[in-house]
C-alpha cells in the first residue's frame, strides 16, 4: 500500500469510528482483502451531505489524501477489510458466489449509534472474483450513484453512494473504459444469498448465529421472541413486501433481482442494470441480458416472493426440527405475501390518487387507470404529476373518452374525502415525483463524464434529482420523457 503517516493522519480527522462486527463470526463467511494498487487515483465526486450524516468530514483532506482514501491505497484506522462469502440464484440458477470485486471495510458507528457498511466496490480481485479482474467502470459506477441518491430522495430505502474516485488505469469490457471505485455505504450487506451460502454446506451452527447477528443488526425487537428464526423470515418478508410496492410506485425496475441482490435489511442493493420507466408497461424491460424478461417491472412482486422462498429453504433445518413442520412454516408465511404486497401497494397507489380513505372499488379504479396509461402509452411519472395539479390534465391522451370517463369517476370518488381538492392535490405532490433519473438524461451526464470527464452534467442532474417532488422553473428539461426509448438497453458493468 502506498499511505503514509501523513495519509492515515488525515483520514482520521475525517471521523471515522470503525468496528467490524462481521469479522467476529466464523470464518467461513469471509475472507481477507486488501484493495489494489491503482496508478493515479482521482475523487469524481463526493457526497459531503451524506458525510455530514454519517458524523464524517473529509472536507479538509488534500485531494491527494482524499484520492488515496476512496481506492483503498490508505485504509482508514480500525477498517478491517474483508470479502464476504454468499451465494445466489442468478436468472433461477444456483451459484456459489461471493464479494468478486467488493471489500467490506467494516462499520462505521454513525452520530446516532447505529452501524452502517462501508464498502468498496471495484477495488480489485478477492478470494471469489472467480478469475475476473475485480474492477469497475468509471460509468457503471457514478450510475450507481446517481440512481441510489434518486431513491434516497425519493424516500425509498436504498444503499448510499459516498464517493466515486477514479483509479487511473483501463478495465477492459467491450471495449477499453476507464477504472473506478465506487464507496457504498448500507445498513449491512447480508443477502438472502448469505443464508443460501450456509443453507448448502449445511452448516446449521453458523446459520443460527447469522439469523442471530442479522437480528440484532436490523430487527432487535425479535432477539427475545418465541420462534425467533420464523419471526426473523416474517419480518424480511414485510420488509421486501413494502420496498418492491415502493418500486412499482415509481415505476423503477430494478433489472437483476438475484438472491444475492436482496438485503436482509429491506434496502435497495446493487444497481447495475436498473433504470426508471418511462411509458407505462408491464413487460417493460431494460436489462441487456434479461432476454426473457423475468425481471420485468411488472413480474417484481411475484419474484421477491420467488426469492423469499430461497431464504426459507435456506432457513428450513433451524426452523424447526421436524423438517416437514418447517415447511408447512415457510409456506404458511410464504402464502401471506401476495396480500401483503397488494396491501402496501394500494396504500401507495391511493395517496398517489389523493384517496385518504378506503372504499372497495378503489382497486378497479386503480386498475382501469393503469389499464388505460398501458393502452395509451402513457408516461408513467407525468400522468401522476398531471393529476396531482389543479389544472385539467392536457398531457397526451388525456382528451380520449376512456380517459375522461375514467376521470369523472375519480372525481366523484375525490368528492367524498373529508380533505378540500386542494389540500388532496397538495398531498399528491408529495408522493407523486416530477423529476425522476430519466434514462436519456442519466446517459448525458455519464457520456460526459467518460468522454470529456466533465462533472458538472452530472452534478446539474443531482442537484435536481436532490428535490424530485419540487418542479422549479430551473429543472424543466429534466421532467419530459425522451421522444421515444422503446430500445434503450442498460448493463450490468462486470
């Protein structure tokens, strides 16, 4: 490594206070790391606010110390660095898999007590890079960024990008793109793929005190419950259950939602092919690879059920001792689901219609809405934000006698909510975004930062992205859609 005493003085100025918990459980769950040597580090960018948050402040470091903290070529005092072990359904198909191009610093214990994963993210070859390189793109990387801090913004509970540096050096993919390390910070990064790992060495002593470690890190209220491991499975669920409902609200499709892409924490993780939806379509697909389409945005829910059943198979020997008795657990929970998710998700679906209160037809209203924006094409994000505005909708399609039917029939339901119409259309506007990532203008800010290595695309984008329910006068270009986006395709990145 390259870092120097003057170096490690400067990164613990900036605060941090590790601990590394993680490496206090058997050893079959990681192994050691140590970042890469990189030729000529640079920082593309750093999220001072999310800093501010965490109790961090690298604002005095020298860009030279900043650059050697966010590559790994000075470590932070008390980072322990560490690959994790997990493995993962990928596209329905079991892989042993692990951190092949990520290193887990530690924990960081937050202002509030809490502990957050600090994590590199392309900062070279581990134990289970499985002969890849272990690198990162510039590109992938600073998207990775922008779209976690669009779902922070939004209120959907996601991982964080800390910072994006630069390493100076060529990863080659389809052609020759320049290298970067991504800081991530979230709640942990325990995967149901985590639990798979264990669940096929059949190691039932470490699985409990992983089911024990994953409770007191994210569910401490169940440490003392009766049947903890069913509880632990139950509250993961609701967890999945209330982060996907909050995907469908925004229309985001996540792309590769493999095993090993869930956190136990019900965070978003891992946004390699991700993109946000434009025309409102069930098959909507954005991913390179995902051919056949089974991770569409509208087959989202069905597989975080697909999913969660991979955790309780994996979680089958512990949770109870009759293995039939276990199953008949795991589907009892598992049936509780598709109520589970429609419930969150009509609860969404009425605050983005300005409904405070329940009646039983409001599901086919909902269902006739989403039928017509399917049929006409309809913008997903615009047509909420349409409706949310005092003014009569005028985007397209909005004249045609299903729409206005539909419309009316919204109306005379809206006459019945105790609110005034324009207290519901302010409640409205804070749940219906006017600035989502629009693909065409996260592509902008990407090609140039990689072409031109300009940055101030994409900290224009940011900053707008920064307020997505606050349509200023100064971010219009960023709220229409692209003329058309029918083939626009995103990629993984490894």
């Amino acid at each position: 490594m390259t870092g120097s005493t003057e170096k490690s003085t400067d990164s613990r100025v900036a605060g941090w206070r590790f601990d590394n918990t993680y490496t206090r459980l058997p050893e079959v769950l990681f192994a050691p790391a140590r970042p890469a040597v990189v030729k000529a580090p640079k920082v593309s960018i750093l999220n001072h606010a999310l800093a501010d948050q965490l109790g961090l402040d690298f604002r005095t470091l020298s860009s030279e110390a900043a650059a050697n903290l966010f590559t790994g070529q000075d470590l932070p005092t008390g980072s322990l660095p560490i690959a994790q072990a997990y493995c993962g359904h990928q596209y329905g198909g079991f892989t042993m898999l692990g951190d092949g191009r990520a290193i887990l610093l530690g924990e960081h214990r937050t202002p509030a007590g809490g502990l957050v994963d600090i994590q590199f993210k392309g900062s070279g070859p581990t134990r289970y890079s499985r002969n890849g390189d272990g690198r990162a793109a510039l590109g992938p990387m600073l998207r990775e960024y922008i779209i976690s801090e669009a779902m922070a913004a939004l209120g959907i509970p996601t991982t964080r990008s800390l910072a994006v540096a630069t390493t100076g050096e060529t990863v080659h993919r389809l052609m020759a793109l320049p290298g970067a390390v991504l800081t991530r910070v979230a709640a942990s990064h325990l995967r149901v793929g985590t639990f798979e790992y264990l669940g096929a060495r059949r190691d039932e002593v470490t699985l409990r005190l992983l089911v024990d470690f994953a409770i007191d890190r994210h569910y401490p209220e169940l440490a003392d419950v009766p049947n903890k491991v069913f509880e632990f499975f139950r509250a993961v669920m609701d967890r999945q259950a209330a982060l996907i409902a909050r995907w469908q609200l925004v229309g985001f499709v996540h792309g590769v939602m493999n095993t090993d892409n869930v956190a136990i924490s019900g965070e978003t993780i891992d946004y390699g092919p991700c993109a946000f939806m434009n025309s409102y379509r069930l098959g909507t697909v954005f991913s390179s690879i995902d051919r056949n389409g089974r991770y569409a945005y509208g087959n989202q829910p069905a597989i975080g059920q697909w999913n969660l059943a991979r955790l309780a198979e994996s979680l089958l020997p512990i949770l109870n001792p009759d293995r039939q008795q276990a199953i008949a657990l795991a589907n009892d929970a598992l049936g509780e689901y598709p109520a589970l998710f429609e419930r969150y998700w009509h609860a969404g679906m009425r605050k983005k219609l300005g409904l405070q209160t329940e009646e039983p037809d409001d599901v086919e209203l909902i269902q006739a809405l989403l039928d017509w924006m399917e049929s006409a094409k309809a913008d997903f994000t615009t047509t909420f934000r349409t409706l949310a505005s005092p003014s009569p909708p005028t985007t397209v399609g909005c004249h045609e006698p299903e729409f206005r039917a539909w419309h009316a029939r919204w109306q005379l339901r809206l006459s019945r909510e105790q609110e005034p119409l324009t207290r519901i259309h302010e409640l409205m506007r804070t749940v219906n975004p006017a600035v989502i990532p629009r693909n065409h203008r996260v592509e902008e800010a990407l090609a140039a930062a990689e072409e031109r290595d300009d940055l101030s695309v994409l900290h224009r984008l940011l900053a707008a992205l920064a307020s997505p329910f606050d349509a200023t006068p100064d971010i219009e270009r960023y709220l229409a859609p692209p003329a058309d986006d029918g083939d626009y395709r995103t990629f993984c990145g490894t």
